[in-house]
C-alpha cells in the first residue's frame, strides 16, 4: 500500500516477512529530482509521484519500493515482492530505493541520506546483498540520478560499515557498593553487547544514588574505560554486572 511509513526496525520486520517469488540481488539507488527535497510534503507527495508515475507513464504502481523522506523518514511504496519500474532492464531482480529530493542541488546529509543507509542496510542484509550490489541509477542509465552530489563509492562504504561494524573489545565490569571490580573479561563482539538505557537506569539496581553514579563514572575514567554513548545493558550478565567500552577499542 502506498505511503506506509516506518521506522528502521519495522522496515526490517517487514522485509524479514517477505517471501518473494523472484530473486532479488541488487538495489538501485534513485533521487526524485522533481518533487525537490524544499517540495516535501510526506504521504501528498509520495501520492503526486505514484499519480505521475501510473498516469503518465502508464505503470501499474509507483516505481520504486522504498522511499527516504528528507525529514529521515522511511516510506514503504511498491511492494518489494514485484518487480519495480525504475531502472529499465534493472527491474526483476532490483528493490528501487528512491531519496526525496534533488541530489544535484540538494545536500544529501540534511536531506535524508542517513536514513538511506539504514534502510539499504536492512535491505542488503535481509536479502544477502553485499555493499557493492549497491548501484545508482546512472551505473546504468544516462542520468546523473540520484543527484551528482551523491557518490557511489562512499555510499557502499557506508552501508559496508553499518553491514560489518567494526570489532571492539569489552570488559565485564561488576558494581558492588561503590566498588568497581574489573574482571578483566574481553568481548570480541561490540553487536553482542547492545547498548540500551541511560547510565541511571543501567545501574539502579546496586547504585541509584546520583553521587555514586559520579563516583563510578570518574572510577572508569580512571580506569581508561569509557561510558558508552547510549549506556549499559546490565541484564547481560548478573545482577550489578555491566558492560563498557575501553578508550582506544577497535
């Protein structure tokens, strides 16, 4: 149905739901162009191009199966188990993931690009494509889609980042009073670890005191250990358990 917007993790559920008949390799990266990103207007102007697309052109849908909005959004269009109609000789095995905007005068970075890269992410992972089945519609067409301003290359590396993260290492830490005791536990997986929930929350359990909060965080510091952005997850191992992230990992 046109104009289901997502967020990341429905757009992954989605697709992992998806059991399409044809054989899906590769995904085809486009821009609008017109309507420009300053056009925007969400589910109104995902119906104006689907109104173009099937009037004017003549198609049966929309062209393209996902859309990135310039506000970050995520738009399912054209349901990814048919063939889209964005890439002449491209269609039956491609998913058409399309930005809302005008790359060629239109910054990407405030325009959408980085919920493009999570979104080909989850399409590249569900569907087994590596970075570089990653095209732009000019790889195959004599266009500058999706917008001069948007190179290829960099956009693989950044799919290629979020796809393989790098590997850190962790230390278990345990909380007890106002002790910290490292038991010097190293982790190789960083997605293992799943950072979640602010630091108050992470250790309420044996340390709700806010000054014991600061006490435990100059005792890391201290210790070359740093407090994860998005904080720790301490139901990762026993009660007072947490994890964190050395200075320097990598």
């Amino acid at each position: 149905m046109i104009g289901r917007k997502v967020g990341l993790e429905e757009l992954k559920s989605h697709l992992k739901e998806l059991a399409p008949a044809r054989a899906i390799n590769r995904i085809i990266v486009h821009h609008f162009y017109r309507p420009s990103a300053a056009q925007w207007k969400g589910l109104q102007t995902l119906e104006q191009v689907r109104r173009f697309h099937t009037e004017e052109n003549g198609w049966d849908d929309i062209g393209y199966h996902i859309v990135i909005g310039p506000d970050e959004t995520i738009w399912l269009a054209r349901p990814v188990e048919q063939s889209g109609a964005h890439c002449t000789g491209q269609n039956k095995h491609s998913v058409g993931l399309a930005f809302a905007a005008d790359f060629d005068s239109e910054d990407p970075k405030t325009n959408g690009l980085s919920a493009g890269f999570q979104a080909a992410a989850a399409i590249c992972e569900r569907f087994k494509i590596p970075s570089d089945g990653v095209y732009f519609h000019r790889d195959f067409a004599q266009k500058s889609c999706p917008g001069l301003k948007l190179l290829r290359e960099p956009f693989r590396q950044e799919i290629a980042k979020i796809l393989a993260p790098p590997k850190k290492n962790y230390v278990r830490l345990k909380i007890d009073g106002n002790h910290v005791w490292a038991a010097n536990i190293t982790i190789q997986d960083g997605k293992a670890v799943g950072f979640e929930g602010p630091i108050a929350k992470a250790i309420s359990a044996p340390c709700s005191d806010q000054k014991r909060i600061i006490v435990i965080r100059d005792y890391l510091a201290s210790h070359n250990i740093i407090i994860p952005p998005d904080g720790w997850r301490p139901d990762l191992g026993p009660a007072g358990t947490i994890l964190a992230c050395t200075k320097g990992s990598s």
